[in-house]
C-alpha cells in the first residue's frame, strides 16, 4: 500500500495562509497541517482547523520567527535584543555549537507552545519544526520528550529521499540556484540527524517512511508533483508544502515563500493532480494514521 500524507506548513502564520490550507483540504490533496502557536493568525487557525474535521493538525515548533510563547525571561537564550525569535536553523546551529543556546530554555518554550494548542482544544496529530529546526543536534530529542509528555505519538523526520527529491524537482520552471541550496540544506540535515527514526523508535514515536519538500520549498511544480506521485513507493511518505493566499498580512511578514503559496494551492487543487492519486492507488492519509499502523 502507497500512503501519503500531504501537510501543510505555517498554519496560523496570516489569516491567508489559513485559509489556503483550508481550501487546500476541502478541495484538494491536503490532509495534514502544521499549527504555529505564536502565529498572527492563531485564533483564526482554530478555526479553520474546526471548518475542516478531516484535517490532522499538529505543531510546528518554532525558535525562528516571532515572539515566544513562554514568558521571554524564562527563554532569554532564543531571543533578540527586541525578544522575538530571529534565529534561522544556521544561526541556531552556531548558537548551539558555541554553547550559547540554552536546551532547558528549549524545552520550556516548546512545552509551552504544545500546551496553547492542546488548551485550545487541539489534539495534536504530530509534531515538526519550523524550519526544520526540531532536527538540529539535541533538539530532536527534546521534541521527542515533549511529545510523549504530551501524548503526541508522532514526529516528522525531515530527512529527504533522494529519489523522491530528484521526482519533485524534475519538470516545469522552477529557480535551479534555490532549488540547488535547499537541497544541500537537505543533505546537511541527513548528515547531522541520520540516526533520528532509530530515535523515534525507540522513544516510541511513530515517523513516516520517507519524507520530501524541502528542496523545492516555495518551487513547486505540477510537473514535479505529478512525477513524485508517480514515483511513491510502498509504504508512508510525507510531502511537504506551504499553500496559502497572498494577503496584505503575508505580504508584510519575513516570509520569502509569497507569490509562491498560491500556486502551490492551485497544483495542489488540481483535477488532474486529484485524479492521478485516485488513478495511482494513492491513499491520503494524516499522522494519525500511522500512529495506528506503527
């Protein structure tokens, strides 16, 4: 069996963004989402997530953008000098090879972000980074900590297949040069966290098989998604995407994925999209699916 679970990234980062993902799931190949706890448009996720009963939701922990969740004091290490997070995965890295990034500080953060979605009446279906950052040396064993704290009993592990990858980004106009750099960013994360499902497992976590998005992160195709769909193989595979409307919120934010969103809904809205998973034996699923198959 071929199973795919299509997730999209940012919920809750603008009102837009929301309901891209919505209309993503109701009518399109979208059958999981990932909900940031400090985004702008938080209490309008939760509604969205309410508007779409099928649609697994889990929680996008983020170090990354925007203010934290946790009392800033009790989290100084992630912060800038204005206390909002301003560390890209890059920049966290060095912190944490430099011993200036505070792991407790971490964990209590990210605590604190999975209980505002769970006290919002959210069962969180998974967890993932914001960037990936959950992957970086350290912090992946946080997460798996805090998802068994919390009775989560999945994790994205974004390490990239290959193959799949080599699917994905073939086909249709797409910016080789950013193509080219996310996907060394895919390799660096295999190289720094290639043990991480033999983690999960024995944490008890459940993972997908395989994993795809990051180097066509904001360069998706229908070309590309038409050939990984082609090239599925047995098992779960995870793709990720980032669909949404360019609103005037979006617009504002520091957010390079613009433009972009929207196609990514129409490829993703697509009949022609739509009938080759039917036509493939596809079965789109959420994480819960795989916590009950693990």
């Amino acid at each position: 069996m071929r199973n795919l679970i299509v997730n999209a990234d940012d919920l809750g980062w603008t009102e837009g963004v929301n309901r891209g993902i919505r209309d993503a799931s109701r009518s399109g190949i979208v059958t999981s989402t990932s909900l940031l706890a400090n985004g702008l448009a938080f209490g309008e996720a939760l509604k969205t997530a309410k508007l779409a009963p099928g649609l697994g939701v889990g929680v996008h922990l983020n170090l990354s953008d925007g203010a934290p969740v946790a009392e800033p004091e009790s989290v100084m290490s992630l912060l800038d000098g204005k206390g909002s997070f301003a560390s890209g995965p890059g920049s966290l890295l060095l912190k944490r090879a430099r011993r200036g990034l505070v792991l407790a500080e971490v964990e209590r953060e990210w605590d604190a972000q999975i209980r505002k979605v769970r006290d919002a009446g959210i069962r969180p279906t998974h967890v993932d980074g914001h960037k990936h950052v959950h992957m970086l040396p350290g912090l992946f064993a946080i997460a798996l900590r805090l998802a068994k704290r919390h009775g989560i009993e999945a994790i994205r592990v974004s390490l990239e297949e290959s193959s799949l990858r080599a699917a994905l980004s073939s086909g249709g106009k797409h910016n080789s040069v950013v193509v080219m750099r996310q996907g060394v960013q895919a390799r660096g994360l295999k190289l720094l966290a290639r043990d991480a499902r033999e983690q999960a497992r024995r944490a008890g976590i459940a993972t997908t098989d395989y994993f795809c998005g990051i180097a066509q992160t904001g360069e998706l195709t229908r070309e590309g998604v038409e050939l990984f769909l082609r090239s599925l193989p047995e098992g779960t595979t995870e793709l990720m995407c980032h669909p949404g409307y360019a609103d005037e919120a979006l617009q504002k934010s520091a957010t390079r994925l613009q433009a972009s969103r929207q196609k990514e809904l129409e490829i993703l809205r697509d009949t022609r999209i739509r009938n080759l998973v039917a036509s493939q034996g596809i079965r789109l699923i959420d994480y819960g699916y795989v916590t009950q198959e693990a």
